[in-house]
C-alpha cells in the first residue's frame, strides 16, 4: 500500500495545493502556518502522533507489575492455598508410614475361692506381646508414602502453572483493554475537535449540512467503541484481582506491563527439551510409577507372615509361673494373591499413563509455537507497516477533506481504516503475549524475565 501515497497525492491532491495558494485564507484554522507546510505529504509529516498503539498506557502510582501480580495471587490464591495444604496433609503420612507395630500390655486379676479350704489365694497374670513385621513392610510403606509425597508435590506444583497461565492470561486481558480505552478516549476527543472544525465550517457556508451531520454520526461509534473499552476493562480488572484472591474488587485497582511482545530466542526444539524436563504434569506421572512400584513391593510384602511375641507371667498365691509364646499365622490360603495382582497391573497401567502424559507435552509446545510465530509475524507488520500507513493515509485524507480535495465518504473510509488497523494491532499484540503465556506454560519455564 505505501507506494500508492505518492500517486494519491498526486492525482488526488494537487489540485488542493493548487486551491491552498490560490485562496490561502481558506485554509483550516489547524492548517501549518508556512506556505512550504501547506501540501497533504507536509501535512502528514508534522502532524500529531495521536492515539499509537505502540505506547505502553499510562498507570496510576502504585500499579502493580505481572511479577508482583504473581506473587500476590501466590500468597492469596485459595485454590492455591487448599492445595498446598492438601501437600501438608499427604506430607504426614510420611510420618504415619514409618511408625511400628504397637505393643500390647495385659494386667488380669482374680480371686479363688475354695470352700472346703481357709485359702483363698489371689491369682495375677501379666501378659506383654508384640507383633513383628516381616518383608520389610515398613520400609515399603516409606517408600509409598514418599512417592505419593513428590506426585502431590508436582501436582501442586501443576496447579500453581495453570493458574499462572489464568493471571497471565487475564493480565493481558487488562492491559490490552486498558490500552484499548486509553487509544478511544485520545480518538474521540481528537474527532470531536474534527467535528467542531466541521461545525464551524458548516456555519460559515463551507460545508453542506448533510456532510456535517454525516460527520457527526461517526461520533456515535467513536462514544460506543469508548463505551465498550470501559467495559472490557472493568470485566478484566475484576477477573484478575478474583485471581489474586480479592474478595471484593476495587475500581481502582491499576497494572503497568508493556504492550508491544518480545521476541523469544529459544528455538521450538529447545522449548520442547524445556517442556519434557520441566512439566509437573508429566513429573506427577513419574512419580505415580515410583508410588506403583512401591505399592506392588508392599503387596508383596504383606503376603509375608507376621509372628507375635508373648510373655506371660502368673502368680496365684505364693506361686510364680513364667511363660513365652509365639503366634505364626500360617498363610496357606490366604496369601494376599489379589492385592498382588492389583498393584501389579496398576504398576503397569502407571508406566502407560507416563507416555499418555508425555504427548500432550510435545503437542502443547508444537501448537503454542505455532500460534507464537504467526502472532509475531502479524504483530510485527502492524508495528514496523500498517500502523504508520493508516496514520498517513487518515492525516492526508483529513487534510484534503478540510480543503475540499476528497469526499465525505473518503474521509470517512480513511476514518474506518484508522480505526481498523488499532483494533488489530491490539489484537495482534494480545494474541502475542497469549502465545508466550501458552509457551511459558507449556514448557514449566518464564520465557520473559
């Protein structure tokens, strides 16, 4: 498009400088002062930047950043406060695990009355047991209860990235809409001034009437597209700070990040490394087949018999008697065959569960990349292209349309396509910051500092 500028202003509007020297007092009232400034292409070069997508929204002191957005939603966060006391609580088995077997302690007394005798001697029995576990049941439900520990472990760790991915996602949301009603507000304030420059225009005989109120319908979508920005962000504002774990959301509540995307430096191999050894999804499942196995040890283990040790010591009377005994269950039938087999095939079925874990991995990197790459490409077309050809073109045809060069309705084209190419660099930049959010998440790492 931007070798069509020089062939517009040429056909187009020179007639116009032509009109501009000919009746110089019918130049705008905004229109440059020196005779060398008064052509469309002069113009469009000192005109104002405007409205720039590029620049990052001004913030309230005090805003808060994405890392301190993070840390707070961290120490705040419920879900995320339930799950690492749901950590605490698989922690203390740990302790549960690696306790032993009880003794036991029995204390009988009793009176023996004989009739046809004067004694009556009292009769005491003391008995101590205590069960001892064979297999090394002990050691196994360590082993268990500490694989269970490091899946928990990776699972809270899970949930802290896909709810960072959710506050990043909606810290992008915010920003862009913050943006988005900042870029609105500065338009329509510069189009009312325009319409007010076509007010006095209409009363002094140089505008018709149907022209003028064209002109000033467009304020309509202008106050709506304000009217709709204030709403994304507020609905933004408040999703986040719920993320953070605020109860009540203030209107008043304000972040600070930059708008335009980063460049990331990692290629999509590297990424794919990152992700295999970094995802606590695919970690959890390693570690549930270190909890299988050690479950299918302990079924083992439990087939194994148990003795109890007894001592016994009894006094009746002025006698004394000690005794020993030993209890051996004798597992002929039951020799805990089933739970075997159980945690035998849950072993294997955790073994499957890590390659279904890891595919999503590789799948999740593949597409995140993609959606990275096509994001920036377009992104960077509207920082370094689009964006300044849409300025020029909406400066000339403003230009030309205040000096009687152009239609109303090329003005308004011009007008259309201005407000076009905002709105999807907006979305350009946003579906950018997406893809790296989505990159982040799916390889476990902070891909920007």
């Amino acid at each position: 498009m931007k070798p069509l500028l020089p062939i517009l202003i040429a056909t187009l509007f020179t007639p116009v400088a032509a009109m501009a020297q000919a009746a110089p007092a019918a130049a705008p009232l905004n229109a440059p002062a020196a005779q060398g400034q008064n052509t469309p292409a002069a113009y469009a070069a000192a005109a104002d930047l405007g409205p720039d997508p590029r620049r990052p929204p001004t913030s309230k002191p005090g805003a808060l950043t994405l890392r301190q957005v993070i840390d707070i939603a961290q120490a705040r966060n419920p879900a995320l406060l339930a799950a690492r006391q749901n950590l605490n609580a698989v922690r203390a088995q740990e302790l549960q695990a690696a306790v032993r077997a009880n003794p036991y302690f029995n204390l009988n007394a009793s009176n023996v009355t004989e009739p046809a005798s004067v004694n009556n001697p009292d009769s005491y029995v003391a008995q101590f047991s205590r069960l001892f576990e064979r297999g090394n049941k002990r050691e196994h439900r360590i082993d268990y209860a500490k694989a269970t520990t490091a899946q928990t472990q990776a699972q809270l760790e899970d949930t802290i990235r896909q709810t960072v991915l959710a506050i990043k996602t909606a810290f992008t949301h915010m920003l862009i809409a913050k943006d988005a009603q900042q870029l609105s507000a500065a338009t329509l304030k510069d189009f009312r001034h325009e319409v007010d420059i076509a007010y006095d225009r209409y009363k002094a005989g140089d505008l018709g009437k149907l022209d003028y109120e064209r002109l000033d319908l467009q304020l309509g979508n202008f106050e709506a597209d304000q009217s709709n920005d204030i709403v994304a962000l507020q609905q933004a504002s408040a999703q986040l700070q719920t993320l953070m774990g605020v109860a009540t959301p203030s209107p008043d509540f304000d972040i600070t990040g930059d708008v335009m995307p980063p460049v990331i430096a990692q290629t999509r191999d590297q990424l794919t490394q990152a992700a295999l050894a970094s995802r606590p999804d695919l970690a959890a499942a390693k570690a549930a087949v270190t909890a299988a196995d050690a479950n299918a040890k302990l079924a083992i283990a439990n087939g194994t018999a148990d003795p109890t040790l007894e001592a016994e010591y009894d006094r009746t009377g002025h006698e004394n008697s000690f005794g020993a005994y030993i209890n051996i269950p004798l597992r002929i039938f039951d020799k805990n065959q089933g739970n075997k087999e159980t945690a035998r095939f849950q072993a294997d079925a955790s073994r499957f569960t890590v390659l279904a874990a890891q595919n999503p991995v590789i799948s999740d990197v593949a597409q995140a990349w993609v959606g990275y790459t096509e994001a920036k490409r377009l992104a960077d077309r509207f920082t370094d292209h689009y964006l300044d050809e849409s300025k020029d073109v909406l400066s000339i045809a403003q230009f030309a349309f205040e000096h009687g060069g152009i239609a109303l309705i090329d003005y308004l084209d011009a007008l259309r396509d201005s407000r076009s190419s905002i709105s999807d660099a907006l979305n350009a930049y946003q579906n950018t910051w997406l893809a790296i959010h989505q990159l982040s998440a799916s390889t476990a790492t902070e891909l920007v500092p």
